[in-house]
C-alpha cells in the first residue's frame, strides 16, 4: 500500500489545507499517517481522524528568549523521535504544510532518503520552510510572485481548499447565527487564535455597525465576551463543521490576510476587506498577500495601524459599491483552488 506521512502545525493555518487533500489520498489509496508536536493545535485536529506520531520540536523564534538556548536540542531530539516513525511507517513520500514541527521531520526523512514535498502558503517562505527546503524535493508555491524569494526552485500549485467549504448553505449559516435574509451579513476572521484589534473595533462599535449589517464574529478561542450582546451579532470561538454555511451565510467578509483564509475567500468569491498582521507582531508576509491580492483586483486593505471605524466603514461601502467587479475578478482567477495540482506533485515524487 502507498504510505504518506502529512506533517505541519503550530497554527491551523499549517493544518487545514492537509483537510483538502486528506479525502482525495485515501480515495486514491493512500495509507496516511501525521507527525505533528506534543501539545500543538495540529493534534487537537488531527489525532480523531488519523493515526497520529508526536514528537518533540523547537520553536524558531526571530526574537530574543532564553529557550533559543535549549531549543535547539528539541529540535535534534525532534529529528531522532520523527527519524525513528518514519523508519517505522516508511512512507513513499512526505508532504509538509511547514511551521516549526516541520523541521526535523524534513531533516530525518532526507536522511532516509524519503522525498519531502513543502508546500508555502504565504508569497514570501517562512522561516521553517527557508530551513528545510535545502532537505527537501519539492515546494509547491500559493502565489507566482514567490519565485523570486525561491531562486526558481518551486511549482506554482495555488494552496489546496477543503471540499466541504464549497458546499455551505447559506439558509443553515443564517439559521445557526438567529438572523434574518433580508440583511446583509458581514464575517470577521481574525484566524484560528482570534484577532484583537480585530475583536476591539468590532465590539466597540457594534450598534453603528449593526445598522448595516448582521455580524458573524469569528473571535479566536479564549475570546468570546458573553457582555456583548446584540440581535444582530452572532460570536464563535472557533468554527469547525459550521464554518462552511458561515462562509455561505455572509456577504462580505472582514479577514487577516494569512494564504489560506484569502485563498478561502478567494474560492467562494467573496467580496473582502483584508487587514493584514503588523511588521510589529510578524514578519510581514500577510501585507504581502493581501498587496498581491489588491493588485489582482481581490480586495481592499487597511493596515492595522489605520484600522478603526471610520476606515473601515468607508472600506466596507467602497466594497459594496463595487461588489460585482471584485466577485467578477475572483472568478476570473486561476489559480483559485490548487487541490489537484498538488495532489500531482504528490504522485509524481511516489512514482520515482
């Protein structure tokens, strides 16, 4: 039986694209196992559907901490414990979606010989993928943009999206959140850990913004406050199974610019206000999405800074403006959904 190991965490960013292609392998006949971190996100999400392989991992940090000393004996520790599974398992192949349990499992599959397929989300590589890519056959890139940062080295694949995203219904996300059809709906997405700049201007200024829309509030776990009530605001820690009539539901979306959730909004079609993470809180790569994706004519963006409710109301009404040209330039797009482009590369590297 063809075997494949799936590896990828710290955020459900580096674990719900595996979600697009989980059904499509196991079609195809693929054994599918997971390494992923002790405590991290990926095994909450992971381990109720697949068999799953913690090991030990450090995290890469571009900052000064006093665990920058020990951490790099997790990571050898990691690249013994991953070297060990994958020994065990001996997939024909592994497919990484990067973040820092990556790293050794990259390390310890180059070491037997095992082809190791990255995949980068964002338009510049982040920091697990710029290590292992010298151990690595393959990176498959979301945007074309990303060559430049990859000396050539990758396949422009677009990001893989979960089937069932494109299959909600919009009458079952207006029934989970209590609202009625004849308002427009607005989504905020502040992303897997909530957003708090995000949750601050939405909360502060609910009643103005109730006016105009219903709110479905997408705030992050941990984040949900139970004092803020309204009959046009519905707030979710974190959407799983609903998420997809959520999507449905709305008609125009407030988000975070990381790859996936863009990528997500860009599949659906769905008219959009990106504001992307700050340089203060990450290494930039979401203002280069969501610059790429205004370039294409996607979206609108406010930075963070220049995030508040003036802006956000003119942003808003600018988009419902000019709605039908970005829901035509989405659809135009083609590289909306890289599901089956990367499920080739995934075969093509079994095959040799």
């Amino acid at each position: 039986m063809k075997k494949i190991v799936l590896t990828g965490g710290g955020t459900a960013g580096h674990v719900n694209p595996h979600f697009a292609l989980i059904p499509h392998l196991q079609k195809s006949g693929w054994e599918i196992h997971y390494i992923g971190t002790h405590d991290g996100i990926e095994r909450e999400l992971i381990e109720p559907h697949l068999p799953y392989n913690p090991i030990s991992a450090g995290k890469l940090r571009r900052y000064f901490d006093v665990k920058n000393l020990s951490d790099p004996f997790r990571v050898l520790k990691g690249i013994a414990e991953a070297y060990r599974v994958l020994r065990r398992i001996r997939p024909r192949v592994v497919f990484s979606k990067g973040g820092f349990v990556s790293v050794p499992v990259t390390v310890a599959a180059w070491l037997l010989r095992i082809p190791v397929i990255l995949h980068e989300s964002d338009l510049t590589p982040g920091l697990a993928n710029k290590l292992s890519l010298p151990f690595a056959s393959e990176l498959c890139l979301t945007f074309p943009d990303s060559l430049k940062y990859v000396k050539g080295k990758g396949t422009v694949t677009g990001t893989p999206i979960r089937a069932e995203l494109l299959a909600g219904q919009k009458s079952e996300g207006l029934r989970l959140c209590g609202f009625a059809e004849d308002v427009p709906v607005l989504l905020v997405m502040g992303g897997s850990q909530g957003a708090g700049v995000f949750n601050q201007v939405i909360r502060e200024n609910l009643p103005v913004l109730a006016e105009r829309y219903q709110i479905i509030h997408l705030c992050g776990k941990g984040n949900l406050d139970q004092a803020v009530k309204h009959p046009r605001y519905c707030q979710v820690e974190y959407a799983k199974e609903e998420l997809a009539h959520l999507l449905a539901a709305a008609d125009y979306a407030l988000s975070r610019a990381g790859a996936n959730a863009i990528f997500e909004l860009l599949a659906l079609a769905k008219p959009h206000v990106l504001v992307p993470l700050s340089k203060k809180a990450s290494r930039g790569d979401q203002i280069l999405n969501a610059a790429s994706f205004a370039r294409q004519g996607f979206s609108l963006v406010i930075q963070e800074e220049e995030l508040n409710l003036q802006s956000l109301l003119d942003n808003l009404t600018r988009l419902e403006e000019n709605k039908e040209q970005f829901i035509a330039a989405m659809q135009a797009s083609q590289v909306k959904d890289g599901t089956q482009n990367v499920l080739r590369v995934i075969e093509q590297w079994q095959s040799k």
